[in-house]
C-alpha cells in the first residue's frame, strides 16, 4: 500500500491548506507547467513553486483533479510569499489537497521521503506475502490439507474463501462465502465447452462492496476444481500473490492425493488378478497386502458385483472394489489395459446398500467362496451385459434359459454352422422347421406330424434327411441337445433382427 498525504505531510513538514489527506502517494512529480497532466499517471503529488500560477486557478485545479493526482503542494518564499488564497479557494472548492512547502523544505527531500516509505511499504508487503505463504504452507501440511489451504487463505486477506470440484459443486467454505454466485459462474464457464476445458479462464467477479477471484486448481489441460476467495478491498499485488500460492498449494495437494489414489487401487487391482488365480494362499496374501487400504476382504461366502467404471470413486468407499482386467478373468494384462468395468466384494447383507451406489448397469454373482471366484465374476459380469442398463442378479438370468448364458456372437455362430446344411437343403420341404417339431414333441411322431399337418412317414423321411445332412444320430439325447440349443440361438437371433 502507497503512503497517504497525512503520512507524507508528517514525515516532511508540509502544512496542510485545503483537502483530505486521506489520498494515497504513489511518486512525487516536480512541474512548473501550467498544465502538466500530460506528464502524470495520476496518484502522483505535485510540486511547484508556482512561477506561473498567477490566474485561472480554477483551470489548473480542474486539470489536476481530472488527471486523479494525489494532492498539490505549492513552495513559499520563492515565487510567492504565501500560497494564492485564490489557489486554496478553488482547491478547497474541488476537494483537491493543496499543501504549503517550506522555503527550507526542498523539493528533493519530499521526493526522497515518499520514495523511503514506497520503499517500506514494498518491503512491508513482500515481507507479509512471505509470511503469508509459510501460513499457507503449514496449512498445506495439515491431514485435511486442501480445507485448512481455504481457510487459512480467508484469514490471511480478511475475507472469505471456498473450494469446488470440477463440475463446481462445493467441497468446502469459510464463513460469508458467495458459494451460489460462485457456483453459477464455474458452470457457465465449464458450459463453454471441450476450448473452455483445454483453457481453463481464471474469473473476477464483481459485486457491490466485494470483490471476487475464482481460479483453476490443478496441473493438466481440465482442471481438476475450482476455489474462490473474495475481501471487501480491492486485490493487490500481495493479495494476488498469496492467492497463487494457495492455488499452487491447492493443485499440489490434490495431484498428490490424486496419485495416491491411483497407487492405492493399483495395488487392489493386483489383488484382484491375486484372488483370480485362485492359488491355495491367495486369499491370505491378499489379506497382508491390503491391510491398510481402507475396506478389507468380507468373509465368506462373499458375493460379487461388476459394475462400470464410472461407479469407482462411489463403491470403493464402501467395500473392497478393484478394476477388472480385460479379457478372461485369470489373465494379468499390461496395468494401461482396462476393461471398464470394476469388481466389488461383499457380504450379502450389504450388497443392497452397494448396489444402490451403482451409476448405470450392474450385474450381480451368487454366492461363492474365494477360490471359486472366477465363477463368481464371470456370473456377474453376464448379468451385467446381459442387465440393459438395471442391475440384474445372475440367478435372475438364469431363469431365461440356457441360450441366454453363453455369449451372443458365439450362440449366433455355433446355430448358423450347426444348421447350415439344412437352411442349405433344396428341397421344398422345411427341414429347420420340421426339426424344431420334433424336438418339441420329444420325438413323438404323430404329435409332431401333426403340428406340422403332414403324415408321419413324411416326417419320419425329413428326419432321415436331417440326419443323414448332419451325420448325427438323433436318438443320441446328446445331439438333441446340441440341436435344441442350435435352434433356441438362431430364434433369438432372428427375433434380435426384427
């Protein structure tokens, strides 16, 4: 903060003639023009022995006010004796401070004291800022480090101060906090789109009385949160720096305990791949390793479910959840592969509260022990592909027939090279159709022949046809089944297509 008139006039014996002292210095300029602003910034006390003020004060005064400068300070004892009372008449009319200098007081000295206190209070605010920092610092330091950041920042610039996630939801504020304008403000920043996610925009808020800054927290290319801090006063350069210390504070805080949690779960998912293998120690081993990982392993019987990725962060909180890798569940992928899809382990007394954390699809396994896990997820993992979106229990599943567990593309595949002598048959007689038939009525033949509204020995020629096309033996009960599970696919398939 700049000196004030009061404090430059006390330091170098001005007399004050007309004005608040209240201005605040920023230099001191010496002129002897008759219009000098062309030379000022504003917030500058002017200096001048007033060798040509000699009329139209009301002019000079006029330009200076317009210009902002700080105060007018005229010298006795030279040009004039004392200063023009018609000068401290348009002063005091402008509100313009004017001041009297000495004969003995030179120009130089009054320089050489603002410059002093310039000076001082610069060192004053570094040394503040540093001081500041520190406190940040150890605040950073403190178990719940990202809070104690935001409210050691509120009381370090007297204001208030609060933190959001990347969607701008509040995580965290202090007393008197704008947290709703706030909030409306990030969303229609991330509204902007994928540009406003590349470029993240540091915002200045206004509002009567209060002044606001919202920035970014986090070090990639979308932030990763937002905070906001907001004071009475305006933000100065001090109050900006201490403001990107805490944002620096706040994205160290949150990439390390965004790396931290990557490590947490890497182990958990090795884990995982540890239990999948099914070995005869693997469940004590995984034991040791997550002790303190937050929520351990339920005893059994456990039960699975298999969710998508996006229901990490909500299910890891509450039971032992983990990434599953891709391909068959015993495989151990390269960690950058992932099959978007996570695992959870828990007792059945609490897998409706976990299901009820699920964002989209989840399948859930039976019951099973460690070592049958493999079996367990692969359940799950069914009842998820197969739930359409809902959360669908295995045995659910299972009560929609054999065809309904094996893979569509497979079941597909194994119907259409299974039948495919028959749909190739050039004969006017339906053999695919006569088949279905005959297998519905468990190989009665007149049952048969007569849903089909032909006679029974033009039945019992198509099944010669069909057997001797396959080259099975349909009274083998194995190749009824093959042949039942054939059609059941390929009518699903068809009613897929429609």
């Amino acid at each position: 903060m700049a000196p004030s008139l009061q404090v430059v006039a006390r330091r170098t014996g001005l007399r004050p003639l007309a004005g608040s002292l209240d201005r605040d210095v920023r230099w001191v300029a010496v002129s002897e023009l008759e219009d000098p602003t062309p030379f000022l910034e504003g917030g500058e006390l002017v200096l001048t022995t007033g060798m040509r003020l000699t009329s139209d004060f009301d002019g000079y005064v006029g330009r200076l006010m317009a210009r902002g400068v700080a105060g007018l300070g005229v010298a006795v004892g030279l040009t004039h004796e004392e200063v023009p009372p018609a000068l401290v008449a348009a002063a005091g009319a402008a509100g313009l401070p004017l001041l009297e200098v000495p004969r003995e007081t030179p120009f130089i000295s009054v320089t050489k004291a603002v410059s002093d206190l310039l000076a001082a209070e610069q060192y004053e605010e570094v040394t503040r800022a540093f001081a500041a920092q520190a406190g940040l610092t150890r605040a950073a330091l403190h178990p719940d480090g990202t809070h104690a950041v935001i409210d050691r920042l509120a009381r370090e610039l007297d204001g208030w101060a609060a933190l959001f996630d990347d969607a701008g939801d509040l995580l965290h504020a202090t007393r008197g906090a704008r947290t709703g304008m706030v909030a409306a403000a990030i969303k229609r920043l991330r509204g902007r789109g994928t540009e406003a996610e590349r470029a993240p925009a540091t915002l200045a808020l206004a509002e009567p009385g209060e002044n606001v800054v919202v920035q970014p927290v986090g070090g990639g290319p979308r932030p990763r949160g937002f905070f906001a801090v907001g004071t009475a006063r305006a933000f100065t350069p001090v109050s900006h720096t201490v403001v990107n210390a805490a944002g620096s504070l706040l994205t160290l805080a949150l990439e390390q305990g965004s790396a931290q949690l990557e490590g947490s779960r890497r182990v958990r998912d090795a884990v995982l791949r540890l239990l999948l293998s099914e070995r005869p120690s693997a469940l004590a081993e995984a034991r040791t390793v997550l002790g303190p990982l937050g929520p351990g392993l339920p005893d059994e019987p456990v039960i699975v479910l298999v969710a998508g990725e996006e229901s990490l962060e909500a299910l890891e909180s509450l039971a032992f959840t983990a990434r599953l890798p891709p391909g068959p569940v015993a495989a151990d992928p390269p960690a950058r592969e992932r099959s978007g899809a996570v695992v959870v382990i828990v007792e059945e007394s609490r897998m409706a509260e976990v299901a009820g954390a699920v964002t989209g699809g989840a399948g859930i396994g039976g019951p099973c022990s460690y070592r049958g896990l493999r079996a367990g997820v692969e359940q799950a993992r069914l009842a998820r592909e197969r739930g359409g979106g809902r959360v669908l229990r295995f045995d659910e599943l299972a009560g929609q027939g054999l065809v309904a567990l094996v893979e569509p593309e497979a079941a597909r595949a194994f119907a259409t090279a299974k039948l495919a002598p028959l749909a190739a048959y050039g004969s006017r007689a339906d053999l695919v159709g006569s088949l279905r038939a005959y297998l519905e009525s468990n190989g009665h033949w007149d049952a048969a022949a007569q849903r089909l509204g032909v006679h029974r020995h033009t039945l019992r020629y198509r099944m010669r046809r069909v057997a001797e096309l396959l080259g099975r033996d349909l009274d083998d009960p194995g190749v009824r089944a093959e042949l039942w599970f054939a059609l059941e696919a390929a009518g699903q398939s068809l009613s897929a297509e429609k």
